[in-house]
C-alpha cells in the first residue's frame, strides 16, 4: 500500500511539477497560447448557448467563443505554433442534456466539481469492475488498485483535463455492473447515455447487442433499456436542433482533418517506419491491422455470447472488446486507456493462468506488465531527478513516462486476447460435449 501510494504521488508529482511546468516554458517560448485547457469547456459552452439562448453549438461563431476561454484567445493561422485543434463542439448534440444542470454555474464552478466528480467516479469504476469480474479483494487490495488506478497517467490526464472520456469510462463501467447484476433495464439506459462518445462505445454496444438477442426472452430488458434511453436523446436532439445529424457529421470530418487523429496501431506504424512521406501508408496499414483485430475478436465473442451474465466468460468478453477499443479507436490519447481496467485486474488476478499457458504468452506478459509500471517507475525517478539533481535536469526529461505508452494497449489487447480465446475455445468443447 506504502509503495503504490508513492508511486501515485509521484505520478501526480510529476503532471503539476514537471510535465505542466515544462509545457508553460514551452509555451511562453514559442507563444503557444494558454487558457483553461478544459476538455469540458468546449462542450459546457456549447450546451450552454444552446440551451439557455438558442444558438448553434456547431457554428463558427461558437467555436471561435470556445478558443478564446480554452486557449486565452482565438486561434491565428498566420502563427506557425498556433495549434491546430480548433476546439470545436464535436459531439452529438445529445451530450447537452448530460451537462445541463451545470449550465447556468460559472465555470471556474463547474471546474472544481467536474474535477472531483471524476475523482470518485474513477475510484468507484475501480470497485464496480471488481465486482464485474467477481474477485474479492482484501480491503487493502481494493485501497491499492484504487490508488494505483487515481495515479495512473491515463487517470491523472483526463481528471486534469476534465475529459469526458473518464465520464464514459465511468457510465460504462455501471452499465456492465447493472447487468451482472441483474439490472439488465438500468444497464440499457447507462449503456444509452455512454454513447456521448461513440467511438469508445460501438465496440461495447455491439457486443452487449449480440449477448442479448442471444437470449432474447431472458436479457431482452437491456435492449429496451438502451433502446428507449436512445430513442429519447435522438428525438430530443432533433427538436432541439433539426439536422443536427449533418451538423455532427461534418463536424467530425472537420475534427478528423485538424487534428490528424490516429489509432494507436496508426501511431507506432509511423514511428516504425519514419519518414513523413510514409504517413499515409502508416495510417492505411495501421487501419488493416485495426481491422484484422476486430475480425480476429469477432470469432471469439461469437463463441461467448450465451454465457450468463454472472459467468466469467461474459466478464472476459467485456474485458476484450473494451481492449479492443482502446487499440482501434482514432485518438491515441493516454486517457482513453481507462478503458483497459478490466483487462488488467483481470490479468492482474489471473497471472498463474497466463504464465503457465506458453513461454511467448509469459514474455509478453513480462513485457506487458513493465510497460504498464514503467510509467511510475519514469515518474519516480523525474521526482528524485527534480528533488536531488535539478529541477531544469528533470524538465529537460519529461517525456520519460511516455516511452512505453503505446505498449500498453497493444499488450493488453494481446494478452487478453488470447487468454479470452482459450476460455472460448473451452466453452465451445462443454457445448460439443452437451451436444453430444
């Protein structure tokens, strides 16, 4: 408990006084502009005009309103080292309807409690995933992997940034409680509002969809849950603001153009094959792997799809596709990884089983589990740097904890893959044994 407290410290030690004092000098060098940095910000706005004075979240007019309180002032493309994220509202316009009791709060207001929301949501989302997965800790071990988790740096960068990834990661993680549950209704409806981001959630709807309708009389309650609670944010969206289907869409081709968002598989193909000239084939190749990963899933959750809520093998599967997210979703941010907490205490539970399984399954296991830690342990050693050589020393390094980031999904996703895929192919030799 002692060392994973330290290593939490360290890690947000290392966000407030090394990884943001470098970007502040970085910035004031290159006169990159600085404002709220609030991930919310963008879309509390835009739920704000909307609802409170009518105004369009998707026009130009807001988006030049949300740059000038995320970054201090509006963005100028004569200045090279401008950024090039423009801040837009690109979300489904329904996401108003989740941020609307905070929409008449100053934001300096809604800050604070945003920040602490997400505190306790990704704390509690520790607890619900372990009674997901039905491990029963000591007191003491559900205290470190909430620590462990709170000091995360996927953790410790979408608090600080208030990024609605970990909302979604938090109404996921009820969603799939509810229904292990047997609150298969209650999960539907959570599943529903999980959708403000949808490209961290198909993956997970898709796979709930197929274990329902493959016992439809006893599991038919999460469909309607999730179907009514859809209904009612698609219809509400529309009256609120007809066509706002074309709005978000062309929103997310802009959004896509801007940023140059990537997958994961996208990014380390293009460090490995280097040159600039070979973006294109990094993003087509990395796309081609995305899609033989979830060809390569489908197979598997298939074989999974009428196993009882309460059973592993439904837990297991949850774990995969959200692994499976993480890997192909477009947008490599560190936060998105929240989603990776189920595959890891899962892994984390069952290590006997995977070492035991292969030598090439326990090196990567190896593998996978120093480039999970490798982020306190760069974060511990920036903190003794900063505290017993200098802190210009330690600035000079802050993107150590970076250097396994991109390891860690593509581990996880393999790592889970395959333990998920022998406890298929188990249950695909019980039916035959039944059958015969």
């Amino acid at each position: 408990m002692v060392l994973a407290a330290l290593a939490a410290a360290s890690m947000w030690f290392y966000v407030i006084g090394v990884l943001r004092a470098h970007q502040v000098a970085d910035a004031e060098a290159r006169q990159i502009p600085r404002g709220n940095l609030s991930d919310l910000y963008p879309r509390w706005l835009g739920a704000r005009e909307l609802l409170l004075r009518g105004r369009n979240p998707y026009s130009r007019e807001i988006a030049l309103e949300i740059q000038e309180g995320y970054y201090g002032r509006r963005l100028d493309a004569a200045r090279p080292n401008d950024p090039k994220d423009q801040q837009s509202f690109a979300y489904p316009v329904y996401v108003v309807f989740l941020l609307a009791p905070l929409v008449g709060l100053p934001f300096p207001v809604v800050l604070k409690a945003f920040y602490w929301f997400l505190v306790l949501l990704t704390a509690a989302s520790v607890w619900l995933w372990l009674r997901v997965l039905r491990w029963r800790l000591a007191a003491s071990g559900v205290v470190i992997a909430v620590v462990l988790t709170l000091g995360s740096f996927a953790a410790v960068q979408g608090i600080k940034l208030q990024q609605l990834s970990l909302l979604v990661a938090g109404l996921v993680a009820g969603a799939v409680a509810c229904v292990c549950s047997g609150f298969l209704f209650f999960g539907g409806v959570l599943l529903a509002l999980a959708t403000i981001k949808p490209q961290l959630t198909w993956p997970l709807v898709a796979w709930l969809l197929l274990w329902a309708v493959s016992d439809w009389r006893a599991r038919r309650r999460l469909v309607f849950g999730f179907g009514l609670v859809m209904a009612l944010l698609l219809v509400g969206a529309e009256i609120i603001l007809p066509g706002w289907w074309w709005m978000f869409a062309d929103a997310l081709v802009q959004y896509r153009r801007y940023t140059q968002s990537q997958s994961v598989l996208e990014v380390i193909l293009g460090q490995v094959l280097g040159s600039a000239a070979s973006g294109g084939a990094a993003r087509v190749g990395g796309q081609i792997l995305g899609a033989i990963a979830v060809i390569a899933c489908g197979p598997v959750l298939w074989r999974l799809r009428r196993e009882r809520a309460e059973a592993a093998g439904f837990s297991e599967a949850t774990a995969l596709a959200l692994a499976l997210t993480v890997l192909v979703v477009p947008m490599y941010a560190p936060y998105n990884q929240i989603l990776l907490l189920p595959a890891v205490l899962l892994l984390a539970r069952e290590w006997r089983v995977v070492w035991a399984h292969s030598r090439g399954l326990r090196y990567g296991y190896l593998i996978g589990a120093f480039a999970l830690a490798w982020q306190w342990i760069a974060s511990t050693a920036l903190c003794c740097v900063y505290f017993l050589v200098s802190r210009e020393r330690a600035l000079e390094d802050w993107n150590w904890p970076f250097f396994a980031t991109f390891a860690v999904p593509v581990f996880g996703f393999a790592l889970i893959f395959f333990y998920v895929q022998g406890r298929a192919r188990s249950v695909r030799e019980v039916q035959f044994a039944n059958s015969d």
